[in-house]
C-alpha cells in the first residue's frame, strides 16, 4: 500500500468513526453515551494525528 494511500485510507476511518460518534450521542436511550462518544472521539482524533504523520 503506498503512502497516499495509507493515509486517505486513515483519514476515511477517522471521518466514519466522527461520524459515528455524532451518530451514538445523538440516541437519546443508548445507555454509556457520553462514555462511547469520549472513547470514538478519541480513536477518530488518534486515526487524524496518524493520517498526519504518515
């Protein structure tokens, strides 16, 4: 896998796990939501920080 592509392959992952972290605090019953969305914020910052290396 090239370079480039290694890190539009991160920077495709980081956007999905954002979005999906939007998507879980935004369930009004979904039990641990301010947990999930700390914990997949997290992996989507981590996922951005190593798209930005690579």
């Amino acid at each position: 896998m090239s370079r480039k592509a290694r890190c539009q392959h991160l920077l495709e992952e980081s956007g999905h796990s954002a979005l999906s972290t939007i998507e879980i605090y935004n369930k009004p019953g979904f039990k641990f939501r301010e947990e999930s969305f700390f914990i997949l914020m997290v992996d989507a910052w981590k996922l951005l920080l190593k798209a930005s290396i690579f």
